[in-house]
C-alpha cells in the first residue's frame, strides 16, 4: 500500500469515525495533544486499523507513535 493511500484512509477514519476536525489532521500534529485522540478513541482506532488495514495494533509497538505523521509510519511498516 502507497503511503498517500494509507495518509488519505487514516486522515478519513479520523474524521468520520472520530469526527476530528480535518485542520488539526497535520503531519507533525500530536495525536494525544493536537489532534485529541483518548483512550476511548484509541480503542476505536484498534477496530478501525484491524479492518482496514488488516493487522493487530499492539500497545507496546505504539509507545513511540506521538504524531499523525508517526502513526502513518507505524502503519507502512507495518502493512510492508
């Protein structure tokens, strides 16, 4: 999968699933901080990935996912 494919659906979910507003979804843009991402949401977004990308979100391989930017990347490795 091309990187802009896994931008655009992430940038989707988070807007329809999660109703984020599309301004705060920016490459350096922190998920907790900026963009406002919580536990709950997060939950969501486990389903979310599982289903549109086809794998596991595992809580310890996200330790270091702090920006839009970093959780594309962690998706890329991941879908690879």
């Amino acid at each position: 999968m091309e990187r802009q494919e896994i931008e655009e659906k992430v940038r989707t979910f988070l807007i329809d699933d999660l109703e984020i507003d599309e301004e705060k979804i920016k490459p350096e843009a922190r998920l907790k901080e900026d963009i406002g991402i919580d536990s709950l949401d997060f939950v969501d977004i486990v389903v979310i990935v599982e289903k549109n990308f086809g794998f596991k979100i595992k809580t310890e391989e996200m330790a270091n996912v702090k920006t839009f930017n970093d959780f594309c990347d962690y998706i890329e490795r991941k879908t690879a």
